[in-house]
C-alpha cells in the first residue's frame, strides 16, 4: 500500500515536469502518448487496428483463461469436499487444491473492475509504451505489464507515458533489454508470462522461440 502510494506520487511528480511543448500528443483508444516533435518514426496510425485486434483477442482470451482456472478451483474444492465426506482424503489431491486456491489469488486488482486476476503480460518489442499503455487501461484484471525495449530512448519515452497517463510502473514497468534475453530469462516456471506480444520491425520469426519458452502453461 505505502509502495503503490509513493509510486502514484513519484508517477505524478515525473508528470508535472515533463515540458509540453515539446511533444505532440495523439490519443489512441483510452491512452494519450506524447511524440517528440522531433521525432516522427514513433507513432505509426496505421497499426492502430492491429493495436484494437490484439486488446479484443487477449480479452476473450483472458475471459476463458481465468474461467478455466476458476472451474479448476471449483471442481478440486467439489471433490475435496466429496472425498472428505467419504473419509477418504487423498493427500495430493488436497495439495493440489489448495495450490490451485493459491494460484487464484488475486495479486493485483484493478480498482475499475470486480473480479480478479493472475494476469501477467509482456510486451517484448515496446517503443513509446502505447500498447502497453492501452493494455493496463483497456483489458481488464492485468496483474502487471513489462514493457521492454532495446533503446534507451524508447524505454525514457515508456517511462514518461506510463507517468502521463497516471500508471504506475508497478503497472507498466519499463524495462531496457534484449528481447530475447529478456524472454529466456523467464523461461522458469513461476517467472513465466501469461501473454507475450511481439511486435518487431519486420518478421517475428526470430523471437518465437523466446516467446514460446517465456509463456506459463495456457498462456496466450
Ligand atoms: C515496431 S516497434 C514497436 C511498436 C510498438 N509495439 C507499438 O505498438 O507502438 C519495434 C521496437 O522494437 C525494438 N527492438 C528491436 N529489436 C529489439 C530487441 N532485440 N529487443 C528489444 N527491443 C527491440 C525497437 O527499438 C523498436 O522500438
């Protein structure tokens, strides 16, 4: 709690001292990104439907992914509940009830929305944060975003539109890496993501493999 409020404040400060007039804004479904005036190759309008196909897929996703993992719950907790009435409890099936319990838990929930999630994304090719930014504010239940990029330049303009828009980088958490390092670094089960989204210059064919091996069981 201390942490999230020093953070929406430090998010808040970083805001008031970003100098306006040397931006140019452009508001993209629930996000405003600031551009450098001098710098015109970030915003690309053309990818705004890309942008919208890939919110609504990871959001009928997310809907089935977390129905899944709720029936889980639900059906472990009907047969715990049945085995103990029989007196008959088999200990890895109470273990691996309470771990999937566990693993519903919510360790984020968003403020706008009911229901809660284990949601986690990484956006491995980032630029200016615009669809990491429109993914915290647009798909429901997001635990965290881990917006990555190669460049400098690209990871202080995150920086700045994740504080423009009010975001938290606990939310949006800007990250200067290589793609593909970033992803074999979180090949480990419990680092895993749940969404991986790719979105290169040119083909995407040489981070698949990253991207396969960075993503939990289900994910998308
Ligand atoms: C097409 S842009 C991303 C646009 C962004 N997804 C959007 O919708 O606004 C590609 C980005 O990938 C970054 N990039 C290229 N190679 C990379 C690598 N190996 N690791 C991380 N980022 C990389 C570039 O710096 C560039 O910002």
């Amino acid at each position: 709690m201390f942490r999230s409020a020093t953070t929406f404040l430090s998010a808040r400060a970083m805001a008031a001292q970003i100098d306006l007039t040397l931006f140019n804004t452009v508001t993209e479904g629930r996000a405003t990104i600031l551009f450098p005036k001098n710098n015109e190759v970030f915003y690309n309008p053309v990818q705004q439907f890309n942008r919208d196909m890939s919110i609504a897929a990871i959001r009928t996703w997310s809907e089935l992914y977390l129905k899944e993992k709720r029936d889980k719950v639900e059906k472990k907790k009907r047969n715990k509940t049945h085995v103990q009435g029989e007196s008959a409890i088999e200990p890895a099936e109470i273990l691996d009830s309470s771990q999937a319990e566990k693993d519903y838990q919510p360790t984020h929930v968003d403020a706008t929305t009911e229901s809660h999630a284990v949601n986690v994304t990484v956006k491995a090719l980032s630029a200016s944060g615009l669809r990491s930014i429109r993914y915290a504010k647009e798909i429901p239940n997001v635990r965290y975003i881990m917006a990555n990029d190669l460049e400098q330049d690209a990871v202080d303009s995150i920086k700045r539109n994740v504080a423009y828009n009010g975001l938290s980088e606990d939310l949006v958490r800007p990250n200067k890496g290589d793609a593909m390092a970033v992803m074999y670094s979180h090949r480990e089960e419990g680092k895993r993501f749940d969404v991986v989204d790719l979105d290169p210059y040119g083909t995407a064919s040489p981070f698949i493999d990253g991207a396969v091996q960075a993503l939990s069981d289900g994910g998308k």
